[in-house]
C-alpha cells in the first residue's frame, strides 16, 4: 500500500478490470474503500444500461466506477471507451470525500486502459449526453 494514502487495493479489483477490458464480460464495476481498501462493490452484467449504472452509485456515500461505453461515431464505427468514474455526491461526509479524493489516482494507475476520467458530485455531472459527448 502507498504510505500517502495507506491505501490497498484489492486483487479482485484488477482481475475484474481486466476482464472487462479483455473480454467484456462486464458493462460496468463499481469500486468502494473498504477498511483502508478499494474492493468491488459490484458488477454489471454486459446486458446493463448506463441507467443501471447509475442507478447503482449511493445517492450519497463515495464510490468509484468503470464503466464500458460502446457508441457509434458519425462514419458509422462501432467504439467503446472506458470510463473511470469518481462518484463524490455534496451529500456525502466530508471524510469520506477526502479519502476517496487521496486515493484516486493510486487506484486509477493500478487500472491500466482507462480513457476517460469524470468527476461527478451530483447525477447531472455524469448524465449520458456528457458521457457521450466525452467518449466521441
């Protein structure tokens, strides 16, 4: 674990990413500090939508999020872009943010093929048009 932010990151968290990077079996992981560790809270099968997505972040404790964007761009290509998503609602306790904003980028370095970053601290920052707009 890094000595700044004492924070360790579970291998399950890596070996879940992988898969949805490698073999897409996953439309999304959602990831919580857990006893000074990140682990998987949770994850999307490849059928999920992005409204179950978000439907999965707590309304107001932290979490972080990947999740796996397919589109089509206007020459009509099939992409996909994974997002690394920093869920940290103004209703959440002011520990909670902090810890989760220390640890960020340490956990995001262990997620090798992330595209995109988004901070979100209500719905509205991370709503599917943004999404879409970042990913093109």
């Amino acid at each position: 674990a890094n000595a700044a932010s004492g924070m360790a990151v579970d291998d399950e968290c890596k070996l879940k990413f992988l898969e949805l990077k490698a073999k897409r079996n996953y439309r999304f992981i959602v990831f919580k500090i857990q006893e000074q560790q990140v682990v998987v809270e949770k994850v999307g099968s490849p059928q999920e939508t992005y409204e179950d997505f978000t439907a999965a972040l707590p309304a107001d404790e932290c979490r972080y999020a990947v999740f796996d964007f397919d589109f089509t761009t206007d020459e009509n290509c099939q992409k996909s872009k994974i997002f690394f998503i920093a869920w940290s609602p103004d209703t959440s306790r002011v520990r909670s943010k902090m810890v989760y904003a220390s640890s960020k980028d340490r956990f995001k370095r262990e997620l090798d093929g992330i595209q995109v970053e988004l901070q979100a601290t209500d719905p509205s920052e991370m709503s599917f048009d943004i999404i879409k707009a970042r990913a093109i």
